[in-house]
C-alpha cells in the first residue's frame, strides 16, 4: 500500500493544504483542499473516500471532485462513514441548496455518488487492503483508520483528543508501522485544544504513554503559523519517540 499525503495542515495559505491522503490510486482518506491539487485524470480514478468526520477541512473537496469528474466516471464514487457524518453531508452538503445531490444525479439507479456506513472495529477489505474505522473523541462524531496491508500497518488518528480505547485497540497491532496523529495546537492553548477536542503537545505526551508500539510518528493538524513552535515543543514534552512533522507530498510505502 501506499499513502500519498495530500494535505495535513489544519489550515490553508502559501503551499498549505487540509487533510486528505491518496491511498494507492483508488481511495481517498479524508478529502480537504489537498484533493484540488490532483488532476482530473487522478480525479477520476477514486472509487472511495473514506471519511473521519464531517467538519469542513476533511470533507471540503468532495462536492469538487464529483462535479469534475461526473462526466469520467465509470461506477459512483462511494463514501464511507459513519452513519452520523453520512447524514450531515446529506442534510448539509449535497441538499440542492448548497450543493446538488449526487446521489440523485444522473439518476437515482445511475448515480454519481453513493453511501456506505461505517462502524467502529469493522472491517472494509478492498483489493486485499483492510481498512478499520478506529474510535475518536472529537467535538462531532469521529472516527481515526487503521490500514493494513498485511505486511504493515498505519492509523491516522484524525481529529482527537484524550481517550484511552484507541490505545487499547492500537496496542493489538502487531505490524503497525506508522502513526499519523494531530497535534493542533501549541501549549499556549491548550485551554482552546480541551475545548475543540484536539491534542497540544503536552496532551500528545500523556497519550503517547499509553502506546505500547515503536512506530514511526509522523505529527498532522498543525496550524498555519504555529507549526514550527508546536514541533518544538513536541520534541520537549514527548519521551520514548521521536515524532516528526507530517509533510505535504510525502509518500509512505507499508
């Protein structure tokens, strides 16, 4: 398998791009505005997207990408969620006021798009590739993945903030490999991290204890701005590991 990173800022401006990762060449993870930079051929060719929650960075795109692409696609593009993001994009996105729905057009039995609800700890296998909806504790309905090639694996945590039941289903990985998780903001505001449900890196510490793997850490969410003084205090706050600033292009082969 491999990921191609998108977009892993928690904002946008210069090069920056928001959450969104390229699985081999099929699947989308999160679909924020790195997804614009992808070319209509590259557009075309997504079958899935897998989504962490509903909030705009991570869902940004999709109404985009099916417009442009309508006309190239050969079967809907699927999106999996859970069941609550699914009604959020339904009752909010694709509603004909802000967006058409996609789900209806060409033809409701021809459509562009179509829904497939996700739950915690079960399993989608596409192409020999697993992925798992893993728990999140976010201000809305959220869920991280975990992707298995069957050599190695990795979990994106997405937006989230302490809990202990992802360690524990995490810490049963064997092959995991790699760790995406957010770190949002700085220590100055951890006050507004607690209240937004994200990760500052004194909280990314005390979480960080609760793992009891040795992959690599790679650090996404990171606000324009702020992202060099959250890495530095990452380095200062985190023992154990060496966690490093998820870039944009990056490519990890698992």
């Amino acid at each position: 398998m491999k990921l191609r990173i998108l977009g892993c800022s928690g904002g946008i401006g210069s090069n920056l791009r928001t959450s969104s990762m390229l699985l081999d060449h099929d699947v989308l993870i999160d679909a924020g505005t790195g997804v614009g930079d992808l070319s209509l051929d590259e557009l075309s060719a997504i079958d899935h997207v897998f989504l962490t929650h509903s909030h705009l960075d991570h869902i940004a795109c999709i109404p985009f990408m099916l417009d442009s692409s309508a006309s190239m696609r050969v079967r809907p593009l699927t999106i999996y969620a859970t069941e609550e993001t699914l009604d959020s994009l339904q009752q909010h996105i694709f509603n004909w006021k802000i967006w058409p729905d996609f789900s209806q057009i060409p033809s409701p039995q021809q459509p562009c798009m179509r829904y497939q609800a996700i739950t915690l700890g079960k399993t989608v296998t596409l192409n020999g590739r697993a992925i798992t909806a893993l728990p999140a504790n976010h201000v809305v309905p959220a869920v991280g993945f975990h992707l298995d090639s069957g050599v190695s694996s990795l979990v994106f945590t997405g937006d989230t903030t302490t809990q202990d039941v992802l360690w524990e289903m995490v810490n049963r990985i064997d092959n995991l490999g790699y760790l995406i998780i957010e770190t949002a903001f700085p220590n100055a505001e951890k006050d507004l991290a607690i209240l937004s449900k994200h990760l500052c890196p004194s909280l990314l510490a005390e979480e960080l204890v609760k793992l009891q793997r040795e992959p690599e850490i790679y650090i996404t969410h990171l606000k324009p701005g702020e992202s060099e003084l959250t890495m530095q205090e990452i380095s200062e706050c985190v023992r154990g590991f060496t966690p490093k600033m998820l870039m944009n292009g990056q490519v990890i082969e698992f």
